[in-house]
C-alpha cells in the first residue's frame, strides 16, 4: 500500500486552470450545501513577523476525502527565486482514514487562487469585461491572468508593481506566452482608472487600491490581503462595492481589508452580500445592474487545497503520474 507524491509540475500538469475554476465553484457550493467543512486557519509567527507557518485542514464531502495543508507565507520571497508560499497537501480518505497523497502546496495555491477569483470573476463581472488591471506581478498575477483570460474576453491588459523591473518582467514574459499586448504603467491609479476588471496580487500592508479610482461595473478581485493587519484595498473601495467572500467567518476574523475599513467605520460586519457558495447555489443575489462595482475578497480556503488535491490525485491514478511513497518508509 501506497501514498503518491505530486510535485509542482505534476500538479500543473494535472490541473489545468479551466477545469480547476469548475472545481472551485464545486467546492464553494458544496461547502454551501453544508456537504464539507473548514476550521478557521491556524497561524504560527516567526518572532520578527517576517513569516508564517499556516495550517488549514479541510473535509471534502463530495469526494470523501480530508486533509490539511501546511504551508509557510513568506512575503520577502516576492521578487525572488522562491514562492512566497511553500509547503505541502497532506490528503486523506474518510473511510479507514488512510492517506492518499502529499501535493506540493505552491502549485496547488497558485493554481487554486486564481481558479476561485475565476468562478467568483465569472458569477459576478460583467460579460463584457475586458479591460483589466493586475496590481502585483508574481506568481498569482500570471495565474490571474490566466483565469482572466479563461471566463472573460480580455482585450487589454495593464500591469503596475512596486518595482517595475518585475512589472516589466512580467509583461515580456506573459505578451510571449499568449500574444496580447500588456503595459506596463508606472502607478496604480493608471493602472485602475477605468478597468473592468482588477486583481489584487500584492504582499501589501497598506492600501495600494482606492475607492476613488474604481469605474462604474467594475469587478475587484482583492487576493494579496489574508490576515486582519494587512490590506489591499482602503475604505473607501470597500465602501464603494458590493463584497462578496468565500467564507464570511473567515473574512470576519481574517480579511483585513475589511475589517479595517470597519475599524474606519467605512464598512460594517452587514457589509459582506454572501458568501460565493451561496450565489452558486441560488440561495443570493450576484450583480444586480451593469453599474455596480462588485468585490471578491479572496481568503483563501483549506477545502479548496483537498478539492484541488484530490483531482489531482485522481488524475495521476488515471495518468500513472506522481512518485508513489510506500507508508511503511513513512511509518504511516
């Protein structure tokens, strides 16, 4: 009897951002239904606060499966040759509780991350989005674009980051990878001003979005942000949009974009619509007129890790991929 192991290569091989956008809307929805289960995360702080090790355990009801990932979040890495998150997906079955799988946690999150903003990008911006700003330009703002360019016709696309040698980085390497122009802007208003759709993929601590510069229909996908001292976004454009969440237990302890516009009184606890899953299944409203300007503020969910785990795991069976780890060398 046997584990298998997934590299980073094997997960992006095995779970193609198209189908994993599919799957995260899965996910929320079954989570929705009350047919899985997420703990808060559990967070761990180096003594100088210049990291963390994260811990969210997850059960999976659809596919009968739990697991945990554990991860570090080391924003230094940003600009760097490594991710600023590393760790790996521990996966489980519920029957007998063996362990199935250990994915790497870098390609998972990256992949992941940017297929939840898809789903929420696809319920809740509107159709003819296609003028987009990405703020950042790491791992997550080439995911993003790719799930951008999935579930909207993306016609332009304008990059701004705190250092432009990685925002011009970025645009040579993703204009060659799917030959769309992208410019590179020297600010994040030029960037925002008048885009239909924006990411958010930066290690900020302090707002580099403001309410003021937001369009008329425009759909924020905030994602940088997952702890309560820290924010993408100012009051003002949490004001002004309609927020949307994964988990509105988790944004109500973890989202500092939202609770420090509360702190500001910009923003209440009333100020969150629904929880995704909620509007996949029906049970909320989405976009209401092509004005509004709507917000995802993305968390980030451990049942999204064992969703997005276990296909891959499926895929491998199905592939013959990934290094299988018998359990006795394990002591499992």
């Amino acid at each position: 009897m046997h584990m298998i192991a997934l590299s980073g290569d094997d997960v992006r091989a095995l779970l193609p951002m198209d189908r994993c956008i599919d799957l995260m809307a899965e996910a929320l929805a079954a989570l929705a239904r009350g047919q899985a289960s997420v703990p808060l995360r559990t967070l761990m702080w180096l003594p100088d606060r210049s990291g963390l090790l994260g811990m969210m355990p997850a059960y999976y009801g659809p596919a009968n499966v739990m697991g945990i990932k554990v991860v570090s979040v080391m924003p230094g890495n940003h600009g760097t040759a490594y991710d600023a998150h590393q760790g790996s997906v521990l996966l489980f079955e519920t029957k007998h509780g063996r362990p199935l799988a250990l994915a790497d946690a870098s390609a998972i999150t990256a992949i992941r991350t940017a297929a939840v903003s898809g789903a929420a990008t696809r319920l809740l911006a509107r159709e003819d989005a296609g003028d987009l700003a990405i703020l950042g330009s790491g791992t997550q703002a080439a995911t993003h674009l790719e799930a951008m360019k999935a579930v909207r016709p993306i016609e332009r696309v304008r990059v701004w980051s705190r250092t432009q040698a990685n925002a011009e980085a970025f645009a040579r390497r993703e204009c060659e990878r799917y030959g769309i122009p992208i410019e590179v802007v020297s600010d994040a208003e030029r960037a925002v001003r008048d885009a239909s759709l924006i990411c958010t993929t930066t290690s900020a601590r302090e707002p580099v979005l403001r309410g003021q510069w937001l369009a008329s229909g425009a759909h924020v996908n905030a994602v940088g942000s997952s702890v309560r001292t820290a924010r993408e976004l100012d009051g003002a454009a949490v004001g002004r949009g309609r927020l949307f969440v994964d988990r509105r237990e988790s944004a109500l302890n973890e989202a500092g974009d939202l609770l420090l516009a509360i702190e500001e009184g910009a923003a209440t606890t009333d100020s969150i619509v629904a929880e995704l899953g909620d509007v996949l299944i029906g049970a909320a409203g989405g976009r209401r007129h092509p004005d509004d300007i709507t917000i995802f503020e993305s968390l980030g969910l451990g049942v999204e890790d064992v969703a997005a785990a276990w296909f891959a795991y499926t895929q491998a069976l199905e592939e013959g991929k990934g290094m299988p780890l018998p359990l006795s060398a394990l002591n499992l």
